[in-house]
C-alpha cells in the first residue's frame, strides 16, 4: 500500500498516538527538571529577514516586568575611546597604579592580572616581545582602541566556537566602505594591530576591520563602571530596535545582560529594545541610528509626525 491511499484518520490517529506520548514524556520531563530548565528556556525565537537580519520574535503571551534573557558577555572590553582603564575590571587607573607583570598592561589588582578577559592582549603582548607602557593617564588614550577588537581576533585565531557566534554578527561592511571612521579605523586600529604586534602574516587589514564593524554595529554599553566599557553577547546582540520598545536592558554588577519586558508584549511580537536615546527628537534619532547602525528607522514612532499626539519633536510656536 503506498502512503497516498493509507486513509487519512488511519494515519491521523496512529501518529497522534506516537506523538502524544511523547510530548508528554517531554513535558513530565521539563517539569522534573524546572529549575535547570528554566535557565534555557525562552519566551522568543530568533528569526530571520531580508530586512531586519537577524531579530526576535515572542513565542507566547509575555508580562510586564517579565525577564526574557539573562547573559554574560561573549566578549567584553574597554571602548573604542577611553581613558586608561584597568583591562581586568575596567576601573580608572593612575599613574600609581601597577601593570601586569607579564605584558604591561594596565591593571588595579593581581586578580584583574589573572582575569579571563585580559588573556588575548596579555599574550599577543608577550609575543611581540616588549611589554606595553602607558604613561598618559588624563587623556582618552589611542592605544587602547585596539583592545576590544584584539579580543575577538584571540578569538579568531584559538577559539573557533566563540569566533563563529562573533563572526555571524552583522559588520555592514559595505556600508561603513568610504567613511571617514572606516579609514581612521584602518589606521589607527587595523594597521596599529599588524604592525605594533607584528601580526602581519595572521590578520589582513580587511579582517580587522570587518572586527570593527562587529564590535560597532553590536555592542553594549555596560555603565557599570566611571568609564563605560563594552560587550557582545550571543543572544542579546541580535535585539532589534525600536524607538517605542518593548523590552529594557540592565545589567549586573558581573556584565550580565538583562532583558525585561517593559509592557505586555503579544506572541508572534517583535522584542525590542532603544539603541538611541528617546528623549531625542525623531530627526536625531534616526540620524544617530544612520550614522551607528546604519540603517533608517521606520518605527511607529518614527513615521508618526505627531509621535503618538506627543509632538515631541515639534518646535514651539513663538506666536501663542
Ligand atoms: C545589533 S544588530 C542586531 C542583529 C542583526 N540583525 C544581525 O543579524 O546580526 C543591529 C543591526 O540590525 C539591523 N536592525 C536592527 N533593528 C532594526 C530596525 N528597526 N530596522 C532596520 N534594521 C534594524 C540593522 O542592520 C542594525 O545595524
């Protein structure tokens, strides 16, 4: 018999009989192991669209206040621009404060010393056979523009599992091509990698700059610390944005990300979070998110010139 003359409530039937059972199963299971399951579940999937990349869709009915994700950084770092900062926790440092023992870099303790996130500088460091020296401590300091950008490299270079979560985020290469920050980004960092850690023969300028629009495009801002540092995350680096969202990020004191919802958001809803400030106008926002992200906002609050009757970007009329 081939399957095209099995009749249909047969085959209904026996396959429900099949399958129920083993929803069930899964189900009794997920309810024995609630407290490690919890941990992974999600109220959203990620999805993808020609327009949008990569961006997240709620899976059910989601409560104000409700925690969708709780993430520790793929790759955390100082900012592009910054004043010297310790690379273990991203504390201002001094004059007085010491250097790693291995590699000169920065650092206010020796457990920043031993830290995790400060082992791809530290080596690429030794490697180039001369320890680092920072001497001025007043000023956002160039050489600290590399390191984030160095971290993802280490990444590239020993860590493939890491590199291809990195990798998959969106850099808008094409974009940033011919901007003014493409070309300082080729100077000041591509070309300070391969020349100052004599990594010619392992990164290509391309590459590195690929690195940069990663690092731009994705990253978080963690204001945990008097100089902002920043950090990519698996998950939470594919939020999209809206300028009216519907979710809100915090942090805690560890860098870990926290995304909760900040009104009830629908199944089959778009998660979102604000890349920009909402306090700007629209003219600003969109600029900024032109300018930063590269792309033009066609958000609800956006296309509405009266942003929800608020008139928040209307001028004052001087007359009444
Ligand atoms: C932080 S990434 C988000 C993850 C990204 N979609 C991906 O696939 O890797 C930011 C980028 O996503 C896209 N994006 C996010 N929100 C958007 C929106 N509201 N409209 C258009 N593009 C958006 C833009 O290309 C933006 O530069």
């Amino acid at each position: 018999m081939t399957s095209s003359n099995v009749p249909l409530t047969a085959s209904v039937s026996c396959t429900l009989s099949e399958f129920l059972p083993r929803v069930l199963r899964k189900m009794e299971h997920q309810k024995a192991d609630w407290k490690n399951h919890k941990k992974v579940c999600r109220p959203f999937k990620i999805v993808y669209t020609e327009d949008l990349g990569r961006h997240m869709v709620a899976t059910r009915d989601i409560k104000p206040g409700e925690i969708l994700l709780k993430e520790q950084p793929l790759i955390s770092g100082p900012s592009q621009n910054t004043v010297p900062v310790c690379v273990g926790c991203y504390k201002n440092v001094d004059e007085k404060s010491r250097c790693c023992s291995k590699c000169g870099w920065p650092i206010c303790s020796e457990i920043c010393e031993k830290a995790p996130q400060h082992i791809p500088e530290c080596r690429y460091s030794v490697m180039r056979g001369d320890k680092v020296s920072i001497k001025n401590f007043n000023m956002i300091h160039p050489t600290y523009q590399c390191v984030t950008v160095l971290r993802c490299l280490y990444q590239k270079q020993f860590l493939p599992e890491t590199w291809k979560k990195i990798d998959e985020l969106q850099s808008h290469c094409e974009e940033r091509k011919d901007t003014q920050k493409y070309e300082q980004e080729r100077v000041n960092i591509a070309q300070f990698i391969r020349k100052f850690f004599k990594l010619e023969s392992v990164f290509t300028e391309e590459e590195i700059l690929k690195v940069c629009g990663i690092v731009m495009i994705n990253s978080h801002e963690i204001p945990l610390t008097d100089t902002p540092y920043i950090a990519l995350y698996d998950q939470a680096s594919l939020l999209e944005h809206n300028c009216s969202p519907n979710c809100s990020k915090s942090f805690t004191d560890k860098g870990y990300i926290l995304i909760s919802a900040g009104k009830p958001i629908k199944k089959d809803e778009h998660i979102s979070i604000c890349y920009t400030d909402p306090l700007w106008g629209t003219p600003n926002r969109r600029q900024h998110l032109w300018d930063s992200k590269y792309f033009w906002c066609e958000c609800h609050r956006c296309k509405d010139k009266t942003e929800f009757g608020t008139y928040f970007s209307a001028l004052r009329c001087q007359d009444r």
